[in-house]
C-alpha cells in the first residue's frame, strides 16, 4: 500500500508540474496578464504557418570577404620579405591565394620562411594560411581554422547589423537566429509581403568616403555615378570609413528643398573627417555606397563639426532608408536571399482550425475504439492518452517550443502510436488471465512482459525520428521534437501512470476475477492459430513485384518534387474572373514565360499554383537575381487582377534545395543503419536483416504511392518516409520480440511452427493498433488538404503495407535466414544473462 500511495504521489505530482506548464497556453490574455512573468514566460509560439508571417533564410557572401584577407596577406608579406633580405619577389593576391614568383629557388625557399613565420603572427598563436612550394612558384592559401574564424566573425557581426536593422524598421517581434555555417534565418510573424524586409537585409551599406583622382594618384578604381552613364575615377585608398558615423536622419535641403540625409560623426571621425577636408580644400570627396557613388561635392572649407549632408536626388522613402542603413551599419559580407516562405493570415487561421477539428476527432475516434473494445480497461487507456497528450504540452512549453502544422500532425501520430502501448499491455494481461493466473498477478506479469517489447519499438522509432531532427529543417524538426516527446511521454504514461491506475483498479475488485473484452473472432484465430506462412512465397513474390513495379515508377513517370528539392519558386495565387491562359499571357509579358500553371481549386475560382524553375544561371547569380522574381510574378499578376492576392509563397534557391536532397538520403540510409544495429544487438543478425529488408521494401512500394498519385514530394513527405520507417520497425519488433520469447521457452519446436504461433499470439496487437493509428490520421487524410496531404496519406498508406508486411514478409525473411543459420550450426539467439550464469554455475 506505501508502495502504491508513494508512486501515486510521485507521478501526481510530475503530471500537475505538466499540466501546470501546458496551463498558460489556454488561458485568455487577461487571465495570462495576472500570472507571474516566469511563469508565463515559456510557453509555445506558434509557427509562420499557422499564425501568418514570413521566413527569409540569408547565406553570406564569403568569397569577397577571403579576397580582402588574401590582399591584406599579400600587403604584408611584401614588405617582410624585403625586411629579411628576399629580394626579386613580389607576392600578388589572385584567385582567392596569395603566389609568389621567383627565378631562383633559393629565392622561394627564403619567401617561404618569411611566410610561414607572418602565418604565425596574429594575436592566437593559430595558422592563418598554408604554404605551398610547388611548379616553381609559392602559393599562400587561407586555412580551414582562418576560413572558419573569419566566417563566425562575419556572421556574428552580420545578426547584429539585421537584428538592429529589423529593430529600426520597426518590425514587431521578429526572430533572427544563425542557421548552420553561413547562414541567418529570420522569421517575421504577421508581414505577408517581405519585398521591402528583403531588400533591406540585401543591401550591405558599406559606406566609404573617397577622394575624386588626380594627376598624383598611381591606385586607382572606377565607379560608376548615380547618373545613367556616369562614371568616377577615384583613389583607391578609403579616405574614412563610414563606421564612424554615429547617427543618421532624413532631412531637407535649405536651399532647393530636396530630401538628403544628415550624418553626425563619432569624435574619432569628426577628427579624422576635420584633417582630411582642411588639407584638401577644393577636390571633389565622393561618398561611395555599395561600389556606387551617391555624390561627389567639392570640399569648398574645412568641415570640423563632425556632421555633413549627404544628396543624391533621392525621394523621401529612398533617404529614410538610406538613413536608416547608415544607423543600422554596414554588414560585412553581402547576404543573398537563398530560401522565402510567405503564408497569409487567412491561410494560417485556416490550418489552425484543420488542425484542432481533425486532431481532436481523430482523438475521439481512437477513444471511442479503445472504450468499445476494452470497456472500463478502455478508459483507463484513455486517461493515460490525454494525460499524455497534456505533457507533450507541458514538455514543448518548458522547452519555449515552436509549433507548427507538421507538429500538429506529429500529435496527432503520437496519439495513434501511443495507444500501441496500450493495447499491447491489455493483450498481455488478457494472455496472462487465460493462463489462470490471478488478477493482481496477471497484472504484474502484463506489465512485465510487454515492458521489453515496448522499450525496443519506441527505441527503433526514436532512431529514426532523432535522424529527421538532425538532418530536417524548420518544421520537419518541430515534427520530430514533437514525435521524440510524445514517445519519451507515452512511455511513461503506459508502463507508469496506466499500471498504477490498474493496479489500484485490481485492488478495489477484491477476489473478482480479471475480465479484459476483446475481438472473439480475432481471439478464437489467435487460440486456433493461422498457418501464415503457408503464402510465405507468394507473399515474398507479390512484395517484390510491387516493388519493382515502384522502381519503374519512380524513374517514369517519376516524382513530383516540391521546390523544396527542385528549388525555384512556388506562389498561390487568388485572381477572381481570370483564367490560366490570362494569367500565363501576363506572366509571359513580365519575362516569366517559364512558369508552370495549375488551377488549385474549383472551376471559375481564380484559384491557382504558380511554379517558376531555378532561373538559368549558377548558383551563386541564381540566388541573387532569385530576390525579384517573386516581386515580378506579383506585379503581373496585379495588372490583370488589382485585388489579387498571394496567400503563400515559397522560394527555395539550388543551395538549399541541393542540400535538402543530399540530407534525405544521407538520414533514410543512417536511418535503415541505426535500426539494424540495435536490431543486432537486441536480438541477432538475422534478425536485424530481415527487418530492414523488409523496410526497404515498405519504403519502395510508398515511394511508387507517391508516383502513382502525383503527391508532391516535399519535406513534409521525408518526414513521412522517416516516420514510416519507424512505425514499421515498431511493428515487426512486436512480432520478434514474441519470436525470442518462444524461442527461449521452447528452443526445439520447428521454426515454421514457432513463427505462425508467434504472428498468431500477436495478432490482436497488430490489428488494434493498426486500426487505433489508421483512426487517429483518417480525418487528417481526408480534410487535411493539401498543406499535409503529403503527410498523412502516405501514412495511412504506409500503415496498411506497414501491418502486412511484418505478417508476410518479415517474418518468411526471418525463417529463410534462420534456417541458414542453422545449417551453419549457429544458435537463433545468443544466450540470456540468465543462462550464462547457469552455464557459470556449472564450471568447476
């Protein structure tokens, strides 16, 4: 009794510390007003696709920023060498290194102990570049740690300048965080159009003041002028750098009236900017912004007052922003647009409303099933599934968690997964009363046999989801997060809370026997048993067919990738009274012939999906010019229908693309490789092989659903893929973890008869929890639409493939390897901690 109140206290109290977490998250504003600041402080954030916003992920330019650092290297050592006496050399900055040419290799040698010593000499002791004597010439070229510090610098320096940019745009809440190596994610909630954002962000703002040439100058560089035409030949030299102006702010020209920005300086600047302008009274100072000059006055006085004018013949919006570069700083390297994903408001409120109508009746259904089939035992599962469900929101709340709407989807899986638990426990009971044992023992051995089987398929789905973390990106990881906490979560509520409800529900019955209701059919095939096997080589031979056939698919007619692996640009577009060849003539007319239409909705609705390809450029340039195309396809559209609206939009440039590809397939086999090793190292070889053979083909016959279907293949569909792979291997470990029970219980029986006593003892489990999981994302596959379309039917698909398979193909797998391994003369399983120590025992 103290062992029951001492656990009911413990898991009372770890649920109310969740609940209590969640809590916040559905209380009204006022209500949320009136709690204490830290304890409202986390609580779940909805994603861009469900409250409305955009995301612009940034990369940065680097290759400007390591030829700067390769000049500056070349700078240096050509004075050093000739401080050591190296003469006849002459080192040049070219093609990202640094060469040095010589006649004489004794030459070489000497420039090259000079270098080595200047690669050395910076404040960390590290080196800044390699040196290489090789085809008669020495090249310097910049090392990983140098590529690597120069980049984080960068980017830490480029947050800055976004994050104060943002700020001064006036832009509410926004999210700018660092994404991978040389990237910036930034995430704007409520801004259906980020063209100005984008070109904010775009623009570098490197200002720098330069002194117009004359007849004394040798460095030079020509720029072009504000003016069509018009050019500037000035001293390459910078006179000031423009990080000394400490404020800016649009103003007005006393004399004509146009707008100009006024600049203050900071005091190191107002010195510098007070000694340069009184020693060269009379030449023009051009202020060059980005490799263009503004302007270009002639410096008629001194100017010590440390504040100046800058004109140009800007409009007001072009001076405020202008000003606004300037307060903000210049950002160190250029960051080009590689990846933009709008969704309007409407959009959002309507994936919120999908979410919860199709969520909570999945809910309802699985419920309904688990209270029909099981009765009060039923109910007890409920409540572990709702506490279950409260604690994913507890967890996701403490962790300041973003939900979006594959997270939506990945709780509505978990609900079905869960439930798994659940009835494998019942099953085991069931199993343990028709053997005679008493309620409470029944019970306690239900629980204890299942604990091992539900420890192996939640650890096998845990691979794979942890690999979708590691290897998605944006809200495929917040799919995983979400799946990862449910499964941690169920567990708990399964092998904890569920057993001492029943425990406690055991006690209060007394000496009245255990009843848990079933299926009588499924019972009495279970009790008979079923010769599954006996259709083990047409089964094997249809899953290989359909297989094949999948393959053929998928090279013709193939995938129907998103832009997410294909790259380029994706708009939805809302034109009423227009038709798909008036809008392709007016996108024609704008120079996006290119452009693929298709009609998303009903007929006459104006209602359209607009893919435009990666433009035909390299990467670099493609991302670049990428900015404008969306800015484009907008403006067309607008000319034939002024009211038209874009409620979403997605641009995915070749980087970003080519990378979601490599990364799915590097997760799909690190997937297939984890599960096989912990399959071996549960069970045995043979095994871990039969399951991920048969994965492999579940995989294959899902992949010909989506070419058969034209589903679009997109991220959404890898987390699918993943999920998949690890709802399928939690089944087939159900059924040979029955197998390895068997086998340790009765080691003589004949493997055919093991197997078909195995897959008929687990055949309830396997159906139920099939069935509960189908429930749970029904309402999603059929309302769902297509924001999740290529979640969810590929789900209920694999599901299906899934359930057979561990029935007719795992399993004559697992009996053809298993006869091979006995006619090697090898054990079906290595022996148990158990019978090792009895062989101990025996040793004199």
């Amino acid at each position: 009794m103290k062992s029951m109140k001492a656990r009911a206290l413990v898991y009372g109290l770890v649920i109310l510390l969740g609940l209590l977490a969640a809590l916040p998250n559905l209380l009204p504003a006022q209500a949320v007003a009136k709690l204490p600041a830290w304890y409202t402080s986390t609580t779940i954030s909805l994603g861009l696709d469900l409250q409305g916003g955009s995301h612009l992920l940034l990369a940065a330019d680097t290759a400007e920023l390591f030829d700067a650092e390769t000049r500056t290297i070349a700078e240096e050592l050509g004075p050093k060498l000739v401080a050591a006496g190296v003469t006849g050399v002459r080192p040049k900055a070219e093609s990202g290194a640094v060469v040095v040419m010589a006649k004489k290799p004794e030459q070489l040698q000497a420039a090259a102990t000079v270098a080595r010593a200047l690669a050395r000499d910076n404040s960390d002791g590290t080196r800044r570049f390699d040196v290489v004597i090789e085809g008669g010439q020495l090249t310097l070229t910049l090392s990983d740690s140098r590529i690597t510090a120069l980049t984080n610098d960068a980017l830490e320096r480029s947050l800055e300048v976004v994050r104060q940019r943002l700020d001064e745009s006036g832009l509410v809440e926004p999210s700018i965080t660092r994404q991978g190596n040389d990237g910036i994610l930034v995430q704007m909630p409520g801004v259906a159009d980020p063209s100005s954002i984008r070109k904010l962000l775009g623009t570098t703002a490197k200002m720098t003041f330069h002194w117009v040439a004359n007849s004394d100058n040798e460095a030079l560089m020509n720029l072009p002028g504000s003016a069509e035409g018009e050019r500037y030949s000035l001293e390459r030299r910078v006179a000031m750098e423009g990080q000394h102006i400490s404020d800016a702010q649009l103003g007005f020209n006393s004399d004509n009236g146009q707008p100009v920005v006024n600049f203050k300086l900071d005091s190191d600047g107002a010195r510098q900017f007070g000694e340069m302008t009184r020693a060269n009274i009379g030449r023009p100072l051009a202020v060059v912004l980005d490799g263009k000059v503004i302007t270009a006055p002639v410096i008629r006085s001194a100017i010590a007052g440390g504040s100046g004018e800058i004109s140009g013949g800007f409009t007001s919006a072009e001076a405020s922003n202008l000003a606004l570069l300037l307060r903000g700083g210049a950002l160190p390297v250029p960051l080009n647009v590689l990846e933009e994903r709008t969704v309007g408001p409407d959009l959002g409120s309507d994936a919120i409303a999908m979410g919860l109508s199709t969520g909570l009746l999945g809910a309802a259904l699985v419920f309904a099933f688990m209270l029909g089939l099981y009765g009060r035992w039923g109910a007890i599962a409920c409540v572990g599934l709702a506490v279950n469900v409260g604690l994913v929101f507890g967890v996701l709340s403490v962790l300041g968690a973003t939900l979006t709407l594959p997270g939506i989807a990945g709780i509505i899986l978990t609900i079905g997964m869960a439930v798994d638990a659940n009835i494998l426990i019942n099953e085991r009971i069931r199993e343990e009363t028709r053997n005679g044992l008493s309620a409470p023992m029944a019970v306690r051995q239900g629980f204890s046999r299942a604990y091992s089987t539900i420890l192996d398929s939640n650890m096998t789905t845990l691979i794979a989801i942890s690999l979708l973390f590691m290897f998605g990106s944006g809200p495929v990881r917040g799919f995983a997060v979400t799946i990862g906490i449910g499964l941690l979560t169920s567990m708990f509520t399964a092998i904890a809370v569920t057993r001492l409800l029943m425990e406690w529900r055991v006690r209060a019955m007394g000496r009245q026997p255990l009843a848990i209701h079933g299926i009588e059919t499924l019972d009495r095939l279970a009790a008979r048993g079923v010769d599954f096997l006996r259709g083990r080589f047409i089964g094997l031979a249809l899953s290989a067919l359909l297989s094949i056939g999948s393959i053929v698919l998928f090279f013709g007619p193939g995938l129907q990738y998103g832009v997410d692996f294909t790259g380029g640009t994706l708009v939805e577009v809302r034109a009423e009274n227009t038709s798909v060849e008036q809008l392709r003539q007016a996108l024609a007319s704008a120079g996006l012939g290119g452009a693929s239409i298709q009609e998303s909705g009903p007929a006459d609705a104006g209602q359209y999906l607009v893919r435009l390809p990666v433009l035909n450029h390299s990467a670099s340039d493609s991302e670049s010019k990428a900015d404008g195309v969306v800015d484009s396809l907008k403006t067309a559209v607008r000319t034939l229908s002024p009211t038209a609206e874009f409620p979403k939009v997605d641009m995915v440039g070749p980087k970003v693309s080519g990378g979601f590809s490599d990364a799915t397939i590097l997760a799909i086999l690190l997937a297939g490789a984890g599960m096989l090793a912990y399959l071996w190292i549960r069970f045995e070889s043979h095994f871990a092989a039969a399951a991920t053979l048969t994965i492999a083909l579940d995989l294959t016959k899902t992949i010909g659903f989506f070419a058969l279907t034209g589903l679009e293949f997109n991220l959404t569909a890898v987390a699918a893929l993943l999920a998949l792979i690890g709802y399928s291997v939690n089944d087939k470990v159900v059924v040979f973890d029955r197998v390895r029970e068997n086998l340790r219980l009765t080691p003589g029986k004949p493997m055919l008869q093991l197997l078909n006593e195995s897959i008929s003892s687990t055949l309830t489990r396997t159906v139920f929890t099939s069935v509960t999981t189908l429930l749970a994302l029904l309402p999603m596959g059929i309302a769902g639409g297509s924001a999740v379309s290529s979640f969810a039917l590929p789900m209920l698909f694999g599901i299906v493939v899934g359930t057979s398979s561990s029935i007719f193909i795992a399993a004559p797998l697992l009996y053809w390897l298993g006869l091979r391994r006995q006619q090697k003369g090898l054990p079906q399983l290595r022996p148990s901690r158990e019978e090792r120590d009895a062989e101990l025992a025996l040793i004199p």
